[in-house]
C-alpha cells in the first residue's frame, strides 16, 4: 500500500506509466537530435560519367624464348662419370681440340692397365709358341717327330699370333675410350653457358656447354607457347601471310598438335 502525504488531493501515478512516459520523452528528444545537420554523414562523392566506347584490346602474353646460333655445337660426353675439373668458362674463345671438361678417368685407366697386361701375356704366349714350333719342325726334319706334331704346333702357333692381335685391338679401343674422358671442343668457337659442375655425375645425354662458331650464318629464337595458345599464333601467322592456310587446315583436321603434345601443359615449339 502506498501512503499519500495528508492534504493532497491528487491521485497515485502509476510506475509502469511513468516509465513509460521517460521512454518516450528519451526516445523522441533522440529522434530530434539525429536529424540535426552536425549528426549526418558525409555528403556523397561526385562521380565523374564517361560514354561506353568499344575501343580495341591487345591481348599480350610472355613467353620463355631461348636464342640459339645456327652454328651452335652442343657438347655431350660419350663416357659416364663423375666431372673432375672444367678447363673453361662461359664466354671463353677456345680453339678446335681445346679440351674443355674432364670426367675421372680412374676406372678406365685400371681398364687400360688390365688390357695391357693381358696383352704382354699374349705377347709370352705367342714366343713360347714360336720355340715350340721351331723344336716341333727340328725333330721333324730329322724324323723324330711326327706330322702330327707338326701340325699342333702350327696351330699352336696360329692361335697364340691370334689372341696377341685380338689383346692389341682390346688395349687400343680401351686407350681410344679413354681420350673421352677428357671431353674437347670440335672447333673453333665460343663457349656457351655450362650448366654442370665439378662433382656432378654426367651421362652420355647430358649437356655440358655449346660451342658457338663466331660470324656464323645467324641466331635463331625458340619460344615455348603452350598448346592453347599454339593454334592462335598459328592462325594468326596465316593471316598475316607468314603460314600457309592450306597447311595449317590440314594440320588442325588431323590434330597432329593432340598426338605430338598428349600431355595437358605441354609446350609447342613456335620459332620465328
């Protein structure tokens, strides 16, 4: 019960309207508030119009191109190994027979050293044979020794000339083998870039520089373009007159580029 002070008349005011009312009086001096000119945004930017024009586009892309001498010799080892030491560098003018790389020749070298072994047997062989034949064709000539005899050390003979020539061709093609290991230059020329190293483990498919002939009958430039992009350059060559029309139909209806480049992201060769 909620008492009223004695000599008023006014009756009690409820609690939940009186909140009510200050609600509403906040809400509405906000609402005053807010539309006041300091309180808004800020004024929107001028943007500048422009007429739509058709207008036309260069479609550019990069490529990786790799420029080549037309009298570019690659050179290749024809041994495998390990490189030892590379007598050159990049840019080096070297004459024809300069050497440029050399691979351990060690385990050739025990080869050599075993085939010239076995040759000086061969060449023991081959004078034990000789007296033998001699005393043979002695006794024979004074009929101790029969024809037979004769015969056998002939033969014996024979043979022993055989595996003597047989152990100098094995010890020639060893020692010629071994000239590889020592890779030179086939002319006269510039050195290229030399992507190995010393210590680095080459094959006989392992490119180790190029030589290039200065003067020469000129540069030529390979671009990889991938296969998406091949057929475009194509045509647009045969527009351009650089590509027979014809041709390059023939090519697109047979889908040599599908059999060549199989691969999704291989690359074409354009060169220009």
């Amino acid at each position: 019960m909620e008492l009223i002070p004695p000599g008023t008349n006014a009756a009690p005011c409820p609690r939940p309207a009186l909140a009510l009312l200050c609600a509403t009086g906040i809400a509405f001096g906000l609402a005053c508030r807010g539309g006041s000119p300091q309180n808004q945004g800020p004024p929107p930017m001028p943007v500048k119009l422009v007429v739509a024009k058709v207008v036309p586009i260069d479609d550019t892309t990069d490529f990786v191109a790799t420029l080549r001498s037309r009298d570019s010799a690659a050179i290749m080892p024809q041994v495998e190994g390990q490189v030892t030491r590379i007598f050159v560098k990049s840019g080096d003018r070297v004459a024809r027979g300069a050497p440029l790389v050399q691979i351990d020749p060690a385990k050739q070298q025990a080869t050599v050293r075993s085939q010239e072994d076995t040759h000086s047997a061969r060449v023991a062989n081959l004078a034990l044979a000789k007296q033998q034949h001699q005393r043979v064709a002695a006794l024979r000539a004074e009929g101790i020794a029969s024809q037979a005899d004769l015969d056998q050390a002939k033969a014996a003979l024979d043979s022993a000339q055989a595996d003597l020539q047989a152990a100098g061709a094995q010890v020639r093609e060893q020692q010629e083998e071994l000239r590889y290991y020592r890779v030179a230059s086939p002319t006269a020329g510039i050195v290229g870039d030399i992507p190995v190293r010393v210590g680095d483990r080459v094959t006989t498919s392992t490119l180790l520089t190029t030589v290039d002939k200065p003067g020469g009958a000129g540069l030529e430039v390979y671009v990889s373009v991938p296969v998406e992009r091949a057929l475009n350059i194509l045509n647009e060559e045969a527009s351009h007159g650089k590509l027979d029309r014809e041709l390059l139909q023939l090519f697109i209806e047979a889908k040599v580029y599908e059999k060549t480049l199989p691969r999704a992201g291989a690359t074409a060769g354009i060169v220009r």
